[in-house]
C-alpha cells in the first residue's frame, strides 16, 4: 500500500466516511470528485480488507454488530438489522 492509501484508511477509520477521507488525503477540491476517489479506494482489494481486518481485531464482526444493532432495537426487527450490517460493511446487493 502506498502512504496515500494507508493516510486514507486511518483517515477513513476515523470518520467511517470515504468522501471525507478522500477530500483529507488526496486534496479533492469537490465533494463528487472525492466521492468517486473515496469509492475506487475502498473498491481495491487490499484496502478493503485492511480496514475488515482491523475492524473484526476490533470486535467490529458481522454478527457482533448485528447482535448489538438487534439488542439496540429490542430484538423487533433482526432481518433489518443484518441487512443494515451488510449495507455498512460494503455489500450493497441486498
């Protein structure tokens, strides 16, 4: 990984946010600029499982947070907890 990249994804470990990353360390002047860039970041396969690696280290599983999510909502509505699990962790195809 290049220092960009790792600047990007402890910038993007902070914020949870790959614009706000994208606009910090690669000095995007325009929001939809960083967008894109934040997006083909997070896209490449070593970044991405960078940042799954240090979250599931972390205690931030799958099923950890959508135990946590369902405990959060009073048990109502597991199915859109997970669903909002996967949504967070990048599998946007439910």
């Amino acid at each position: 990984m290049t220092l960009k990249e790792i600047s990007f994804v402890k910038r993007y470990l902070e914020t949870m946010n790959a614009t706000q990353a994208a606009m910090d360390v690669y000095k995007c002047r325009s929001r939809n600029v960083a967008g894109v860039v934040g997006y083909r970041v997070l896209r490449k396969v070593k970044i991405s499982r960078v940042i799954e690696n240090i979250l599931d280290k972390a205690g931030c599983t799958n099923e950890a947070i959508a135990k946590r999510l369902k405990d959060m909502i009073g048990g109502l509505d597991s199915i859109g907890a997970i669903k909002m699990v996967l949504k967070l962790r990048g599998c946007s195809n439910i």
